[in-house]
C-alpha cells in the first residue's frame, strides 16, 4: 500500500474528526470551541485538496471522502448552532412531536428550523460530487462559506460591542430568514469565484486579491464581527464579477 495517496484522506478525516468534535460543542453549546473546530475543519478541507494536488494523487475516494466530512463540519453543526440560536431567541427549548415531550412538557418545535440548513448542505454536497462546472469555480455558495456565517453569530452576539445588531441576530423572524436564505443560495444558479490560484498574476486574480484584502481590512477594524461582513463581501463580489462578465479563473 502506498502511504502517499493517502496522505489527502488522512487530512479529510482530520476535517471529520473536527466536525465531530464541533458537533459535540454545539449541542453543549460552547459556540466559542464550535467555531475554532469548524475552522479547523476548513483550513483541513482546503489542506487536503491542496495536498492531493501536490502529490498528484487525486482520487474517487477521497472526493466522496470529503463531501462526507463536510456534510458534518459544514452541515450539521451549522443546523444545530441555528437551532441553538433559535432557542436563544424564542427562550422556549425544543420538543418532540407536536410540542409535546415525553413527560408532558409543552415547548416549541420551530428551532428544528435550523436543522433545514443541514439538510440543504447535504444535498448540496451531493449534487457538487456530480457538477463537472465546479471543478475551478463555485455554482451555488459553498457549505464552508454557509457554515462560516452561521458559526460567527453567536460570537457577534457575545463580542460584539454593537447592541442593536445583537437584538437585530436574536431575532426569531431574524434567524428563520437567514436559515430560508442561506439554505436558497446554496442551491442558486450563481457562479461565486474560488480562491484557488491557477497564477498569482493581477489580471487574471483582480476580484480575489480585491476580496483577500477587504477582508484583512474587514477582520481589523471589525474582528469578530467581520465574519458574517466577509461571507457577504464574497456574495457580492461574485455577483458584481457576474455583473461585469470578469472571467472566474
């Protein structure tokens, strides 16, 4: 067995473990340890990617391999980070069927709202397992970029020093649309640039040189709160590249 084509798989199942960890987190609801281990996640599912390349070793496997981790750090614990959130907002935990636990506890079951975010990242991954259009660019926002955003709101919530958006986030009608939304453009028919570098030349890399440094700007003046700023920073630039009809290289 050559250890070196699975050098990749190794990483992804790095990503796994992450998002397994993340899982756990988010149900404790320790959002501060969920979004250092979805990132890690991340970072390792651009990693073995990058890895695979380098090493030439691209395979079927470990294409199914990744989707399967993603499926957890990029959709499960987004689903159950939302359905934290919604049971913030509405201060009423969720139950079983009809609004009623086994005990006979009434409650709510419109966190599982959430959970649509996850079932909308599974497809997702499996419809871009099959996608030949997506091997340079993006149609549909990615599922790190979703998990990203949804992962950053409770920490806006705790660090941020701006109120208002605080109460505008804990907002049960707030969070609902932003689950129907992001679930939406997971599924859009719109081409969103990658930051993979086929060249490091400024004509061919403009909107992504453009979008790596508002981001620092971003991350600077607004740190934590520059997550969710990022992630629709990206939305747009795409959509204004789409707009100008800059090649997506």
């Amino acid at each position: 067995m050559k250890i070196k084509k699975h050098i990749p798989n190794f990483i992804t199942l790095g990503n796994l473990l992450s998002g397994t960890i993340a899982t756990i987190l988010a149900i404790k609801g320790d959002f501060y340890g969920t979004s250092i281990m979805v990132t890690l996640g991340i970072f390792l599912d651009f990693l073995d990617g990058f890895i695979a390349r380098i090493l030439k070793v691209q395979g079927e496997l470990g294409k199914q391999l990744d989707s399967l981790a993603d499926v957890v750090t990029s959709g499960v614990v987004p689903g159950i980070v939302m359905l934290q959130l919604i049971v913030n907002a509405i201060d009423v935990d969720p139950v079983g069927y009809f609004g009623i636990d086994a005990y006979g506890r009434s409650g709510s079951n419109l966190p599982y709202l959430g959970l649509i975010l996850t079932l909308s990242a599974g497809y997702r991954l499996a419809k871009f397992n099959l996608d030949k259009r997506q091997s340079d660019s993006f149609i549909g926002l990615p599922t790190p970029a979703m998990s990203l955003f949804i992962i950053s709101l409770p920490l806006v919530i705790e660090y941020s020093d701006f109120n208002i958006l605080k109460s505008f986030i804990l907002n049960k009608y707030t969070l609902i649309v932003i689950t129907i939304v992001f679930s939406i453009l997971m599924h859009v028919d719109l081409p969103l640039f990658s930051l993979k570098f086929k060249s490091f030349s400024l004509k061919d890399n403009i909107v992504k040189y453009l979008f790596l440094i508002s981001s620092l700007i971003l991350i600077v003046i607004f740190k934590v709160v520059s997550i969710p700023l990022i992630i629709i920073l990206y939305i747009l630039l795409s959509i204004l590249k789409n707009q100008f009809k800059i090649p997506i290289k």
